[in-house]
C-alpha cells in the first residue's frame, strides 16, 4: 500500500527555520556583534539603523528567495518534481504553500518584532518605542 505521509510541524519548521533567520539578519547581526564582543554598544545600534532602515527589503527578498527554494526542495524530496506532478497534487501543494507562507511571516513578526527587539532593548541598542 502506498501510504502518504502527512505534513507534520517538523516539515514547517525545517523549510521556515532558515529563510526566517535569513530575513531577520538585518537586527540579528549587530546583536551577534555585540555578545561576541566584536563591536561596542553604539556601532551594533548604528548598524542595526544603517541595516534596517535601509536594507531591510533586501533581507526580506533574500529571505522570500530562500523560503521559496526551500519549499522547491521539499517538494522534490516528496517526489513532485515536475508540473504534472504538482496539478496532480494541487491540494496537497497548495496546502502546503499556504500553511508554510503564513508560518513564516508569524514566525518573522515574532523573531523580530518581538525577540530580537526585546533582546537588543535588553542590551541598550535600541530603545523600545511603540
């Protein structure tokens, strides 16, 4: 009998993990900066500034690049590897398109509207305003 498998959270997280942390690196990387001791308080916050105020969008594109080839290459590891294949099983990709693009935007307000600012307030990079 051929089984399918289900789509488990451990499949969301493993194509969301990485396009979310690459979409963030724009607050992550001052604030690495600064715990491994490789910058003072004032050059993370100033890059954090430089970095989010005006490169943001391109962290965003490259994390959206990336979560699109990471759900390519879980497609074809699933065995849909060409357009046949995917109309066959529109339900079952479009599902999963769906559940993973709305994880990773939840996932990225979270990680860096929350942690990641709350961490860098913590620290003394930035103030928290709202």
């Amino acid at each position: 009998m051929n089984k399918k498998q289900p789509f488990f959270s451990k499949d969301v997280l493993k194509i969301t993990g990485i396009p979310v942390l690459l979409a963030s690196l724009c607050c992550v990387s001052p604030l690495v900066l600064f715990f491994l001791g490789l910058g003072s308080a004032a050059v993370a916050g100033s890059l954090a500034d430089v970095l989010y105020g005006q490169y943001k969008w391109w962290f965003r594109a490259l994390g959206l690049l990336a979560l699109a080839v990471a759900t390519i290459l879980y497609f074809r590891k699933k065995g849909i590897c060409t357009f046949d294949q995917a109309k066959r099983r529109r339900n079952e990709v479009m599902n999963t398109v769906l559940v993973v693009t709305i994880v990773s935007v939840l996932a990225y307000i979270i990680w860096l509207y929350g942690i990641v600012h709350i961490i860098g307030a913590w620290a003394g990079l930035w103030s928290i305003t709202y």
